[in-house]
C-alpha cells in the first residue's frame, strides 16, 4: 500500500541523524551547567574535552549558593513581578480582546490590522 522509494527512505535517515545531532549539540550545553555545578572546582579546572559526567561529584556550590540570603529576596522579587505582570496582561488582554469582538468599534479593522502586524515583525 504505503511502499517508500530508496530515496525516501534515505532521506528518512539522513534526516533522523541531522535531527539527533541537532538535539544533542542543543542538550550539551545545559548538561555542561549542570555538570559542571556538581564538580569540585580543582576538577573542573583540570578537566580537559567534553564533560560527560560531574568530574567529583560535591554540593558545594549549591551550598554556597543557598547560604546567600539575598538568593531567596531575588527569587521572591522575581515570583512578585511575574505574577503580577501575568494579571496585568491578561486584564489587558481580555479588555482589548472583549472591546474588538464589538462589531460597532470604530477603527476596528485598523486596530486588528495593527495588532497583527506587529505580531509579524519584531521591533529589534
């Protein structure tokens, strides 16, 4: 029924193998972080080539890290402005969205029309 041409099926593969190297040269550089937190730091200094695994694995940067009071006031600072941006756009949003469902707004089109073009092209 559904019978594939060499070509098709080469193609398949080499595409596979592009996509699976493109997976893992995105996934390497978190890995490397997170590798890299978990060694000892006269490790990490030493280590040449790729890193597969922590080289010493120790919590001691964690620790550090969590033993600086000012980590959790960034964190709460971050929680509070993220939670309130979030209700802001979504007021905003159901505001703007509920005024141009009414077929009786003036400059509708327009509005709509600048909206969406703005969506297209990034203001970089």
């Amino acid at each position: 029924m559904n019978q594939r041409t060499v070509s098709g099926r080469l193609f398949d593969a080499a595409n596979a193998i592009f996509l699976l190297l493109l997976m893992v040269v995105t996934l390497y550089p978190p890995l490397y972080v997170l590798f890299a937190s978990l060694s000892g730091p006269s490790e990490i200094v030493a280590h040449k080539g790729l890193l597969l695994k922590p080289a010493g694995l120790t919590f001691i940067a964690y620790e550090k890290v969590l033993q600086n009071p000012m980590i959790f006031k960034g964190y709460l600072n971050t929680l509070i402005v993220v939670v309130g941006d979030l209700c802001i756009n979504i007021l905003l949003t159901s505001f703007g969205a509920y005024a141009l469902s009414r077929r009786t707004l003036r400059y509708r089109k327009l509005i709509t029309l600048i909206i969406v073009f703005t969506m297209f092209f990034d203001g970089d």
